[in-house]
C-alpha cells in the first residue's frame, strides 16, 4: 500500500537548515575581536618629533603626552595646564594600571615643560616613561 501525501511533506520540512549555532559562533567572534582589539589612542596633536639613532618602536603606549613648539600640552584630545598634568595621569593609569607612558615633545618644545611633564608622570605613579623620536632617516 501507498504512503499517504501529508507523510511526504512533514520529512521535507525536517530537512530544514538550523542557522542559530552559525550565528552563534559569528556573534562570539565578533566579540573576541572587540575585546582584544588595540585601539589607537592620540595625544591629540601631531608634533615634530626628533630623530635618534637609537629609536626604538615602543607596542604598548597607552598613555600619550604631547607636547607642542608653544609648550601647550596636550593628554586624550584635550589641551590640559601643567598643573593638571599629574591628576590626568593618576586618571588614566588607574584605567590601565600596566599603561606605559610616552611624551610626544616638537623638537622646538623646551626642555622646561618636558621635564615638568616627566615629573609629574612620575608623581601620578607611571615610572615607565619614555621620549618618542623618530627613526633617524
């Protein structure tokens, strides 16, 4: 005897593609991907830096300190005073306790703000500081 027709089209619907598990796994990668991105963090201005000979590409940078020609000082896009200098570096190395921090001086920047600017790294609690400087060409 024949199958009855309704059997034969309840097995074509079981036969049906399950996406969920598919995007699942999407939705986890895109996450892992967010998370351990590095993003690149500006001072906020670009500075003429000098050139070493003993230059050496620094991977993990997380604080930035510009200084520009006039001796304006800028931290996160922000020109801030020399006196708040310290109190934004307590701000962002309690952000990221294992951030290193990296003064960005113009070559006409006077060695007077530099080395307030170091001070006050060090004062905040960031002793991983470092002068960038440009490969020597």
């Amino acid at each position: 005897m024949r199958a009855p027709l309704g059997n034969l089209f309840q097995e074509d619907d079981a036969e049906e593609i399950n996406m969920t598990p598919m995007l699942d796994v999407v939705f986890i990668m895109l996450i892992f991907f967010i998370v351990t991105a590095s993003f690149v963090k500006e001072a906020g201005i670009d500075v003429n830096r000098p050139e070493a000979a003993t230059a050496v590409k620094k991977e993990r940078a997380n604080i930035l300190v510009a200084i520009s020609d006039k001796g304006e000082i800028w931290i996160n896009k922000r020109q801030v005073d020399v006196r708040a200098v310290q109190a934004n570096i307590e701000r962002l190395k309690a952000e990221n306790p294992q951030g290193s921090v990296v003064i960005q001086a113009d070559k006409k920047a006077t060695t007077d703000v530099l080395i307030k600017v170091m001070d006050a790294s060090r004062a905040a609690g960031a002793f991983d500081v470092s002068i960038a400087a440009q490969e020597a060409s």
